[in-house]
C-alpha cells in the first residue's frame, strides 16, 4: 500500500505519464552529456530511457538522486528523498500543528523549472494522506484514502 501511495504521489508520474520503454541511444547520449555537466561529481550512475524521458538514478554527496532529462537532453526535474529536519521550517512547522496524529512514511523534494515542490505521505490508524507544498508556507492535500 504504501509503495502505491508513494508512485502515485510521486510529481514525476505526472511529468512522464508513461512507464519506461525501449528508447533510441541518441537521447540517452544527450542526457548523458548533459548529465555530465550538470552533475560533474556523481557517482554510481545508471539509466533508464522512457517513453518521453530518460532517467539517471546517482549519488551526489552520500544521497541518491533521480535526474529527468527531456529527448533533446534538457534537464526536467531532479529529485531526493529526505527527512523532516531538511524541510523548510514554516512547513514542518505546519506539519506538526495540523498532522499532529499522523507519523510520515515518506517525504521527497522534487526540483524543476528553479522551483522546488515537497510531498509528504502522512499515515494515521484510519488514513493515508499525501500532501504537496504550497510554496514555502503551507501544504495541499495531493491524496487521501482511507484504511
């Protein structure tokens, strides 16, 4: 339930729609150069090609990161998972006024167009809900279910 929850939070299946698939080399050879460039000290770098993306999983820094890359090589979005205390403050803030029965199973930053969006998945004894940030201040129910 919870990995679900989490692909169906998950921006980036908004941003390809699609599932991967067989994609020509050119566009992986593309993003790869832009790869380099963009994320010089990666480590441990492995693609996927999608139907209208290509995927590169990496280290930076200790942390595993996804990189989305358009056919013509364009940078689309990044993401990483984290944890609370890397929130912004005005957000966790929220978090814990609002959400106080409620514990989180998982949180991820996700970065495009110079604007980042969080999403957290948030789950209580009776609900599951996952919110996106709003900005920097306050958060919008993206999903929720009940148990």
């Amino acid at each position: 339930m919870k990995k679900s929850i989490l692909i169906l939070a998950m921006l980036l299946t908004t941003i390809v729609g699609s599932s991967f698939a067989n994609k020509t080399d050119d566009n992986k050879n593309k993003a790869a150069a832009s790869f380099k460039q963009d994320f010089a000290s990666a480590k441990e770098v492995t693609w996927e090609n999608g139907k209208d993306l290509v995927k590169a999983t990496f280290k930076l820094n200790d942390q595993v990161m996804f990189a989305y890359y358009s056919e013509s090589g364009e940078l689309m979005a990044v993401v990483r998972n984290m944890v609370s205390a890397q929130l912004p403050i005005n957000l966790l803030t929220n978090l814990k006024k609002n959400y106080q029965g409620y514990w989180i199973t998982d949180l991820f930053e996700v970065s495009a167009s110079n604007e980042s969006s969080y999403y957290v998945t948030l789950e209580s004894a009776d609900n599951v809900v996952v919110l996106k940030s709003s900005g920097l201040n306050k958060w919008e129910v993206f999903q929720k279910e009940k148990r």
